[in-house]
C-alpha cells in the first residue's frame, strides 16, 4: 500500500452506492449520493434554524449581477466592460440604506430580488473572495503575497470556497460539515445528518463526523434505479438488498453494506415525514432546476418536526456560469433562473412562518473579468454575493465596492479585482447566526484569525441578525 492510507470513515466517505448488472457487491452498487441517514419523529425545540448555500458554477460575472448606475460610476464600468456592459436604462434599481454617494442597481433579470433587498430581507456582500491573509495590490504583483493555491481555477477555488482552506487542496472536510460537528447534538436523533444536499456529494457538508445526507429534487436517494417499476429494476433492488443484509468478514465490506442499509432505510423515514407536510410544488416554477432543488429544500424543512431537525444545512447548486463567449444572453437566462428560484423560496418560507430562521446565501468560483475578451469575460477574483432571509440586515451593501475602472489600487490587471472582503469575514457572520460559539471560529474557519479578532469578540460585518 506504501503510502496510501485509508481510515474506515475515509473509505464510508468516498464509498459509491449502486451500479447495474454484476454480481458482487462492491460491482452492484453505484455513487453512494446518500452517506448518513435520516431520523424518526421527534418534538421540535423552538430554535429551529437552517442554512441554504447557494454554489453558483463556474464562476458568476457578478459585476453584471451587481452594478453602479449613477452617471459617473456607470460610464467607469461601461468603459471597462465595452460590448459586455447592460444599458444604463436597464438596471433595476436598488437604494441602500447606507451610501458612499455612489447609486447601484441589479441586473434586468433580477425583478424578485429586487423587491426583497427593497423589503429589508436581502444584503449584497461587496468584492468578496478567497484569501489566506490580507493582501494589498503590490504584495500581490512582487509576489511576496501569500496566495491561495490555485487563484483563477475552477476546481480549486470552488474547492477553497467549501472548504475555508485555502492553501490545501487535500482538506478532507468543509466549513460547514464542520459546523455540523459541532451542532449535531441539538437534533435529538443522531442517525440523522443535519447536512442535506441536492447536489450530490459535496466538501462543503462533509465534516470529521457528519456526512451530507444526499437526495434529488423528488425525495428520493440519489441511488440509480432503486425499487424503479420496472422488473429488472425490481430483481435488481431484491439482489442487492440481500447482499446489503449479509455480515461480512471484512471491515471494510461489512461497513459498506451496513451504510448501505442505513441509505435505503433513511429514505423511508425521510419520505414519511415528508408525507404529511404542504405541498409545495405551486410555489415553483416547473423547468427552473433550481426552483425545483429549492422546493425540496422548502419541503424538508416543512418536515422539520418529524425529522427532529432544529438544525439543518442545504446545498444546491446552479451551473453554466463559465461564460467566456456570449455572456450577455447566456447571464441573463441564469440571473433569470436564480431569481425566479430565491424569489420562490423566500415567499415559500414566508407561507411556512420560518422567513427569520432560514439563511440563504450564494457563493461561486470567483468572479468574471471586467474586461472582455471580445464575446465574454474570463476567470477573476473578488466578486458579490447575496444574502436573503428574515435574520438578514438586509437593503444594504457590505464590504467595499471597488470602482469598476481599470489601473486602480484593487485592479490586478485585466479586469481582476483584488478581495477586499474575505471569504473567512462572510462565513463567520453565518457561522455565528447559526450558532457557532466565537470560540469555535478557528476550528471551522482555520484563517479567521488573519482577519478577524476572535479573542476581542470579532469585527463582523454586520450582515446577520445576531
């Protein structure tokens, strides 16, 4: 084996699930979506609050999503952008409580979110990005920065994103399966993860002891082909079942069927406790797959009581954002789908009265150059992100907006802005809203400290409700 190790929590981890037409165990199963179970009906506690993490893939042009529309700041950022630039007269506007004396706006497409910032419940978080210390334009171009590995790759920064670590590419946990650790006591029952994802396996939910428990839009595990109607299906599903219920002599096998049990059986629980919740498909729109991740996230958390859940994590996600060519038409269908989305979530939490104790906010890769490289933009840095829900200080602007002007003190070239907010500074006011003790900071966000004075009682930004 030489240096390969493997733990058997590491092995239940990365364990796929069911796969078609072998004969053996490990044969007959394919991409194990679904590694914790879920719980029986308990009474619920009146603290009840969730989190929604957003992933926007593939690296948002958040410059488009958000955007200066006074005079002077807007001909800045259409000099910049050129023929990537929406019309002046096209932006919605929005009226932050708090101004430097600049005026922005959203995007076109962006009607419903416009009138949640308006109403007090939705936040922008200002030129926010991955970092492992502060860091000023100079220290970055004579290279005596500290950087995280990988700055302008997909897979990395989306990995530093879920994972708050940003000069290691081998975490084997994320920022908020680590928040489930540590809170995983407060749902009484604990073959429950309180970590729920719609978009499969993820690092962002997976901590040292907790899992994200994975299910597609229609409630069931994300296990192909299981118990479908069909015959082969149906003698497929009694094959496996009957391995899964075998003891094995090998540790890693016997732990393998015994997760395998706990997947399938989870599911039975987790749709009875659904069974009895509001429907929700009339808040949705039917095609927008982020609507209908969300209206299984509404539903869960209708289900809250009898999952004995009064902590939950949601993870969904929405592709397509690597927009290097056709920007302009290919941004607006996806701020469209976001909108209509987060728009149809927030009103399905206001109809089940928990609006104050649902969190949604987004994030992604990083954000899109300024410049355009003739039909889109390419891979940046600091971009904006959006924070919704009852506990949000919302219609303000956090962070500092930089001016969208090439050759300024944030500008790195190209079009590529330099974070003036750091990742570590966003997660830890969610963190705190949720419940993390300030002394627990560090050990869900190992950087905070490089920008946040944990010991003196922080110096948050303010966003959350806390």
């Amino acid at each position: 084996m030489g240096k390969h190790k493997y733990s058997r929590r590491k092995f239940l981890g990365t364990a796929p699930c069911l796969a078609l037409g072998t004969t053996t165990l490990f044969s007959s199963l394919i991409n194990l979506k679904a590694m914790n179970t879920m719980i029986g009906s308990t009474t619920l506690g009146g603290d009840y609050k969730a989190l929604v993490c957003v992933l926007l893939n593939g690296g948002n042009d958040s410059f488009n999503m958000v955007l200066p529309r006074n005079t002077e700041s807007y001909n800045e950022y259409a000099t910049a952008r050129s023929n990537q630039a929406i019309p002046q007269n096209e932006i919605l506007p929005i009226n932050p409580q708090t101004t430097d004396g600049r005026e922005f706006g959203f995007h076109p497409a962006m009607v419903g979110l416009q009138g949640i910032f308006e109403a007090g419940d939705l936040a922008v978080v200002s030129n926010v990005g991955t970092l492992v210390e502060p860091v000023t334009k100079a220290t970055v171009l004579n290279g005596t920065a500290s950087l995280p590995l990988g700055l302008l790759s997909h897979l990395d920064q989306v990995m530093h994103w879920q994972t708050a670590t940003p000069l290691d590419r081998n975490s084997a946990s994320g920022w908020g399966g680590r928040m489930a650790d540590i809170l995983r006591e407060m749902n009484t029952n604990q073959e429950v993860s309180m970590n729920i994802s719609l978009a499969g396996n993820n690092l962002f939910q997976r901590g040292d002891e907790v899992v994200e428990y994975a299910i597609n839009n229609d409630g069931s595990v994300a296990i192909l082909g299981w118990d479908g109607p069909h015959p082969f299906l149906q003698m497929m599903t009694e094959d496996v079942s009957d391995m899964m219920n075998k003891t094995y002599e090998d540790l890693f096998k016997d732990s393998y069927a015994g997760t395998l049990r706990r997947c399938v059986n989870s599911n039975d629980v987790f749709n009875a406790a659904l069974e009895g919740t509001e429907d929700m498909v009339g808040f949705f729109t039917p095609g927008n797959p982020l609507a209908q991740d969300l209206r299984m996230v509404a539903q869960t958390i209708a289900g809250r009581s009898d999952l004995g859940a009064q902590r939950q994590i949601f993870f969904v996600q929405l592709g397509g954002f690597d927009n290097h060519d056709e920007l302009l038409d290919n941004h607006e269908l996806l701020m469209t789908t976001v909108d209509q989305a987060l728009s149809e979530f927030y009103a399905a939490t206001e109809m089940l009265g928990v609006k104050d104790n649902v969190t949604t906010f987004t994030i992604s890769d990083f954000a899109r150059t300024l410049s355009s490289n003739g039909n889109g933009t390419d891979h940046a840095w600091g971009g904006n992100a959006l924070v919704m829900g009852g506990a949000v200080n919302g219609q303000e602007m956090y962070g500092q907006y930089p001016i969208l002007s090439l050759g300024t003190d944030l500008e790195l070239g190209g079009g590529i802005f330099l974070p003036t907010t750091a990742a570590d500074e966003y997660f830890a006011e969610i963190c705190l809203w949720f419940g993390i003790s300030p002394n627990d900071l560090s050990m869900i966000l190992p950087n905070i400290g490089n920008f946040y004075d944990v010991a003196g009682g922080g110096n948050r930004r303010g966003f959350m409700d806390i």
